[in-house]
C-alpha cells in the first residue's frame, strides 16, 4: 500500500510537471508514465509471488503436523 502510495504520488508529479513545464513532449511523459506502471506491475508481482510462499509454507506445516500426529 505504500509503495502504490508513492507511485501514485510520482504519478501525479509527472502530470503536475508536464502542466508547469510544457518543453516536455507527450512522449516523455508517457514514458514516465509506463514506466511507473511498469514498476507497479512488478511491485504486484511480487507481493503475490510472497503470497504464494507463504501459503506454500504454511500448507507445509500442517502437512507436517498431520505426518508427525
């Protein structure tokens, strides 16, 4: 949830400074902008790949103590 904050925040900067420095071109603030997505796209990702590990890990265990029982 932070994270998304502070890409959410970089977002609206992007926007914001694009409106304040118009020499930027609608390219470069795209490129800003996918890239942002980009990086939040793989904070997504990430937090779903921990997710699973720790399902799997969990899974493990009581399995575990099902064995050991």
């Amino acid at each position: 949830f932070v994270y998304n904050a502070i890409l959410n925040r970089k977002e609206r900067g992007v926007r914001e400074t694009y409106h304040e420095a118009p020499a930027l071109t609608g390219d470069q603030v795209d490129a800003a902008l996918a890239g942002l997505e980009h990086a939040r796209e793989q904070e997504r990702s990430t937090a779903a790949r921990e997710s699973l590990q720790a399902w799997g890990t969990r899974l493990d265990l009581a399995l575990a103590e099902r064995v050991n029982a």
